[in-house]
C-alpha cells in the first residue's frame, strides 16, 4: 500500500510538471515555430498521465514513511524525463525517443549533456525547454514540491534529506522544513533574476538571457548555440558567467543566513567555500602558466582569461565553453574534469562529490595518521570548529566507496560496449558527476549523439545516479528496503 500512496504523489507532481511545459508552449505559439503543436501533445499526454496515476491511487494516500521518501524521489527522477522527453520527440524530426529521454535527463539533473546538433536552428520553444528543465531540476524537483505543496505533510523533511546534497542534511534553516524548503528557493530565484538582468546588460537579448540564466543558475550549461558562449565571444558575458556560476556553486542556504543576519560571516568563515575559492583560483594559475609554456595561449592575460572561464565552467559542473578546450594539452583539460568531481559545495546546484565530503576524508585520513604515531590520543575530526560525528564519517566513507564502485562498473559497462578508453571514462566522469562534456568523442566540440542507444541509456542512468547522490537510489536495492 506503502508503493501505490507514492504513486499518487508522483502522479501529482507529473501533473504540476505538465504546466511547466506551458512556458515553451507560449513562447512557441507566440513565435509561430513549428512545435507548438508538440508541446500542447505533450503537455496534454503529461497532464493526463499525470492525473491518472493520481486519482487511479487516491484512495491509498497516506502521511508518508521514512521509507517512502527515498522511493518517492527516485521513482519522481525516473518518471519525469520520460514525460520530458516527449516535446523534444515530437518537435524534432529524426531524433530517437532515447536521445530525446537522454536530453531531458541531462536537462532535469543539470548535467549539460547534450545530444542534439544544430542548436542555433532549433524551434526557440525546444532549446526554452531544455533550458527550463535544468532550472526546475536545479535545486530538486521534490525539493520544490516541498516548498510549494501541502500534500506531503510531515514526510516533507524525510524527503528534503533526501533530496538535498552533502553529508549533514540535518541542518534546517527554520523551525518547517517546508520553510526551509522556501527559503532556499527564493535566493535561488532571486540570484535567477540577477543572472538574467546580468546577461541582458553585458549583450545578450532578453530570450537568451533567460536561457542561459537557467543554464548557469542551475550549473547545467545547455545553450541555444552550438558554439555555447563561444557565440558572442564577449569579456562581458563570460565574466557575468563566471560570476554567476560561482555563486551558484556555493551553499545557498550561507546566502540565506548572511541576508538573516546582515553579515557576510556565514560566507566569509565557511570552510567549504573557503576552499571552493581556493581550489579554483589555484587551477585557474596553474592552468594558465601551463597555457603559456606550452604555447596553446599567445600570452598571460589570454591564458588567464581561457584558464578562468573554463576552470570555473568545468570544476562547478557547468560546462559551458568558448573554445574546444579538449585541443589543449591533455593535462589541463582533465585536471579540469577531475576538479569538477569534487569543486562545488554541498546545498549549491552542483554535481560531484561535494567539496565537504573530500575535506572530512582528508581530516579523516590525518586522524588516522595520528592515531599510528599516538594510539590512544584523542582526536576527533572538526570541521569549522565543530566535531563532525562518527555517523557522518560513516556516511562520507560509504558514499565514497559506493562512488569508486560506480565509476569503476560504469566504465567497464562502456568500454565493453566498445568505446575508447579516454571517451568511456571521461564520459562516466562527466556524467556521474553531472559536468556535461567530457573528453573523446563527447569532448566540448562534439556531443554524445554519436554514442550508440545502449551507451546513451549507460550515460543517462550515470545521470540519474549522480544527481540523486547513489546512495539514495542504491538503497532501493536492497532486499531489506522491501520487508515490512
């Protein structure tokens, strides 16, 4: 009973994602392109799918289980692409109805991985869509749905833990989770705002603007150009990226308590972002010297502005470009890959690892050296001046293990297929950790549509695991999830 009460929760959430597609359909219907009629089919089909598996579960609804939440939300980040998919299958000749699920993934959990050529040629209502999914799937659909939605009562809090990224999903804001929910979600919109305002200012038009803001607010990347940023080759425009993605890239609930408490502090003394900054600007040098010394960049400041971009880009899991980076000597651009497994900060927008979990390991890995020269000292792991607890580091070593586990399986998956070795992992990388580009054939000039329809699903369901953290969906798995 416990699985068809999560049906109709599902089935609500399809449906309120049905009106999303009524954004696109207005700007198709106001610009006359030839897809409006696959978004009114599609939005319809959505819609009515999305009420059926409501009411056709009404009667089992209950208050939600612990248990629940974790089904709910994979069952949420599977169903929804499906549905997704479907606007882009109707409006674009030619595409398979697996690309166009690979698409919609790539757009929900803000990974940037695209399948599609011929952006600049597009029906403008299909690339507002792609861009659109990745600002719905940004901060988490469910997450959303906690904010704006009765229906999900006291289970609400097991399903924001769920959601949300990084090791201490305890921590709230505010006493309802529900208005912790809220809060984290007005400074996203109020920083999708700037962004836009941002953009519009350094050049772009008002419908670029707005498509690139989801794209940078949701750390995603997609473009309505093939050349992504590259197309304007503007200071201007790439700098109010870098901004923008890095802001995105740190702990949004520290802008929430800064505005709280009318300080910076939260910001400024947060070892997360600390480091965030650090790592960066140190790659960002590192980077732009090797540019320089290998002649790939003409001088500094070239270097720095290429190596600032794309550092920024890569290591927050954007992946927007300027130039095909995947031409440079191969140590910097997989340096940045390798970056952008880890960079961003748990309760930003981005994939990975998160910043806080590679600090506990090294706190933990320190300890540990410790405890071999003094064995009965105690030495606990502290992390901005607070002991972080055994339960945690339990939780950081697992996800971690369970992290190596997957890009380990994922890359044999995809070499068995019988893709290069540098495509197969790169790819993995890129999509496990929601980066976007990799290297090979899915570098930054090309894209994954040349991957056959197993490998495509590999890379989707690489996705969905990296977005949803493994542990979260791995749990369903497990014989012990099902017992009563």
């Amino acid at each position: 009973m416990g699985a068809l009460a999560v049906v109709a929760l599902v089935g609500r959430i399809v449906a309120a994602f049905a009106l999303a597609m009524l954004l696109p359909l207005a700007f198709a219907v106001i610009g006359e392109d030839a897809a409006r009629e696959a978004f009114a089919t599609g939005c319809g089909l959505t819609l009515a799918a999305g009420l059926a598996m409501s009411l056709a579960a009404r009667r089992f609804r209950r208050e939600l289980q612990p248990r629940d939440g974790f089904l709910l939300v994979g069952l949420t980040w599977v169903v929804l692409p499906l549905f997704g998919a479907l606007p882009l299958w109707l409006a674009l000749p030619g595409i398979s109805y697996t690309d166009a699920c690979f698409e919609a993934v790539s757009g929900l959990t803000a990974t940037g991985a695209t399948a599609i050529a011929g952006l600049d040629r597009l029906p403008p209502s299909v690339n507002v869509w792609r861009c659109f999914m990745m600002w719905i799937g940004g901060l988490g659909i469910v997450v959303l749905a906690v904010a704006v939605l009765p229906l999900l009562g006291v289970g609400g809090s097991q399903l924001f833990k769920t959601e949300m990224s990084g090791p201490l999903k305890d921590q709230k804001l505010t006493p309802r989770i529900a208005d912790t929910a809220r809060a984290i979600w007005g400074t996203y919109g109020l920083l999708s705002l700037a962004c836009m305002l941002s953009y519009h200012a350094a050049g772009m038009n008002w419908l670029d603007a707005f498509m690139h803001m989801n794209a940078t607010v949701a750390l995603g990347g997609f473009s309505s150009h093939d050349a992504s940023l590259g197309y304007w080759n503007s200071p201007a425009i790439e700098a109010v990226a870098i901004v923008f993605m890095l802001l995105a890239g740190v702990n949004l609930t520290l802008y929430y308590a800064a505005w709280r408490g009318l300080s910076l502090a939260p910001l400024l003394r947060n070892p997360e972002a600390q480091a965030f900054v650090g790592v960066l600007a140190g790659a960002t040098l590192l980077i732009a010297g090797y540019l320089v010394a290998h002649g790939t960049a003409a001088d500094w400041p070239s270097a720095l502005r290429q190596a600032l971009f794309h550092v920024v880009s890569v290591a927050t899991t954007t992946g927007f470009a300027t130039q095909d980076y995947a031409q440079w000597p191969l140590f910097a651009p997989f340096l940045m890959i390798l970056i952008g497994c880890f960079a961003t900060c748990a309760g930003s927008t981005g994939g990975g690892v998160k910043m806080i979990r590679v600090l506990l390991m090294l706190k933990q890995a320190r300890r540990e050296l410790v405890r071999i020269v003094h064995p009965n000292v105690v030495n606990p792991v502290v992390l901005g001046g607070r002991v972080v607890g055994d339960r945690v580091m339990q939780s950081v070593t697992s996800f971690m293990l369970a992290y190596g586990a997957a890009l380990l399986v994922l890359t044999m998956v995809l070499l068995f297929s019988g893709l290069d070795p540098v495509t197969a992992f790169t790819a993995v990388l890129a999509c496990l950790n929601n980066i976007g580009p990799g290297l090979g054939q899915v570098g930054p000039a090309v894209n994954y549509g040349g991957l056959s329809g197993f490998q495509t699903w590999v890379c989707a369901a690489a996705m969905l695991l990296g977005r949803l953290e493994l542990l979260t969906v791995l749990v369903l798995f497990t014989p012990r999830f099902w017992r009563r």
